[in-house]
C-alpha cells in the first residue's frame, strides 16, 4: 500500500468550469483562505479568447465551493495597471495580515509578466497597491506576518545563468521591495531540476515556514509538474532549514494527467487548520481544480528527517 503524504478529496476535482455561472473553459490555480465563518477563493480561468481572469468562490467547509455571479479581478481599464494587465491576470495568492488580505497576481502585457499586489478587507471591493516585480517574475507569496517588522515574500525571477529559482525580499509598506537574496535553486537531477517556483504562501508551523512550492522535471514526454516542501527559519527565513528529497504530489488522476496542460499540479493555496492538518489546493492539468489533506508536521518531517543534501 503506497505512503500518502497528501491524501486527495474524494470529491475531486472540486471545481470545474461547469460550476461556473459564467462562460469559462478552464478553472485552476486557486488561493485560498480562512474569511468569515469560512473559506473563500480565488481562482484563475481561461477563456475562449485564451487570456485569464480571476474568479471568487465562498465555502463553510472547504471543499464544496459555489462560484459568485461576476469574477472578481478582471484585467484594469485604469491608470498603470491598464498598460501591465492587458493580457490577463493569473495565479493569485492570499496572505492574510492584521486582518487585511493581501492579493498577489501574474500580471500579463505586451511586456511581458509581472506581478501586481492588491488588497481587500471583505472580498467585495479590490484595492490595487502596486506593481512590485519587473518582468519575468512571477510566483510572489506573502509571509502572514511581518518578520523583524517588515514584510517578507518569495518570488521566482528568470534567469538564463541561473534559471527559476526562489528568492527573498523585504519591504517596509509592500510597494518598495529590497534586501534580495537567493535561498532555493532546482535540485541537480533531481525531481525538480528544471525549474522551482513558490506555491502557497508559507504556513507557520512551531519548527520554521512551511514552505509548499512546485517544481517541473523534464521528460521526453515534455515536463512534469509536481510538489515539494522546504523549511525555512522562523527568524531569518532566507536560511533553509531543510528541502524534503522527495515530492510530495504528482499528477495522478486522469485530470492532473490529461488536460489543458499534461502532467500538472500545480498549487497556489494552503489552509491550515487548528487541528495540525493542512487543507491543500491545486490546479489539475490547468484545467480544473483539486484539495487534498496533510498532516502539517508530516510534511515538516520530511524537510528535516530526508532532506536533500546539496540545498
């Protein structure tokens, strides 16, 4: 009998474009968070034009999610954010601090990607604050908390010399962003060499941040999408604690195998409960969206019990 470290809803996949009011042809890639007596989401879609838009879906427990009437972030028709987001808005993050949630998202132009940070207090109105990386950087998640009275995020930019790895910044208002620093790199022939990005924001756990980020391998087949965990120190998370040398989710099911895009999971939300489990969602194949159930300190094992050797 194989060693589940996620064990996947039975219910899956718990969204498709089918649950959706509104014409779509995908839904994936959501954050998600504890609102209210709740949960609520944020979810990307294709539509039939090919660019993205971030639809909303409430919850009371986490899994059976009915979709609202409208999306909630459409590309902006105002100022800055017009020029940057003319091609879609994609992948959003949710980091909740001193009440207020703080909204990462690809941003797609003519120039390329970027990301762009918004906020919201009740997810009926959106604030956008700023856009906060350059081209070709995507993935920003936001620590929940500030640490040494900053904020702190990781993001992936590209580079030919030193392709998609994990970096860390800080930032005294969450415009102004600095004190970069790499702290991950794809593992030499490894399930993640190709490419490392962050997932879900990081969870806090009594041991470091938790860590749930992706990471592709290529095959002859083309590339595959799956899983991992690292730790980072509570205190100074630029330091690895310990990067687990196994995955922790593949793509399996026939919608994480077959899809918009084969051979995906690909995870931007992790909820922790005050039970120790940890609630993880992903997009399947960029086609429809899947959640699963971990034990939190599981998974901090991993990091510190098998961790890779060359982080």
């Amino acid at each position: 009998m194989k060693k589940e470290i996620i064990k996947r809803f039975r219910g899956n996949p718990i969204l498709t474009k089918e649950d959706v009011p509104y014409e779509v042809e995908t839904v994936h890639n959501a954050g998600v968070a504890k609102y209210g007596d709740g949960y609520v989401m944020l979810f990307r879609s294709h539509r039939k034009n090919g660019r993205s838009i971030i639809g909303i879906a409430d919850s009371s427990d986490g899994y059976y999610f009915t979709v609202r009437e409208k999306p909630f972030i459409f590309p902006s028709e105002k100022g800055i954010f017009s020029e940057y987001e003319e091609y879609g808005v994609e992948d959003c993050r949710i980091s909740e601090i001193d009440g207020e949630y703080i909204l990462t998202y690809s941003a797609y132009s003519r120039h390329g990607v970027r990301v762009a940070l918004a906020k919201t207090k009740d997810f009926l109105s959106l604030e956008r604050v700023a856009l906060v990386t350059q081209s070709d950087c995507r993935n920003v998640v936001v620590f929940p908390e500030k640490i040494g009275g900053r904020y702190a995020r990781l993001d992936r930019p590209h580079s030919e010399i030193s392709p998609w790895s994990v970096w860390i910044s800080y930032s005294p208002d969450l415009v102004h962003w600095g004190d970069s620093k790499v702290v991950m790199k794809p593992g030499k022939y490894r399930w993640d060499e190709m490419k490392i990005g962050p997932g879900a924001p990081p969870v806090k756990t009594e041991r470091g941040w938790l860590n749930i980020y992706h990471g592709v391998f290529k095959t002859m087949d083309g590339a595959i999408y799956r899983l991992g965990a690292a730790l980072h120190d509570l205190g100074d998370p630029s330091k690895i604690i310990g990067i687990s040398d196994d995955w922790i989710l593949q793509p399996e099911d026939p919608w994480e195998v077959t899809g918009y895009v084969h051979n995906v999971v690909f995870t931007c939300g992790a909820v922790p409960e005050k039970d120790g489990t940890l609630k993880i969602y992903w997009g399947g194949a960029d086609t429809v969206l899947c959640a699963g159930e971990a034990q939190t300190e599981k998974i901090v094992d991993l990091c510190i019990d098998n961790p890779r050797k060359d982080i």
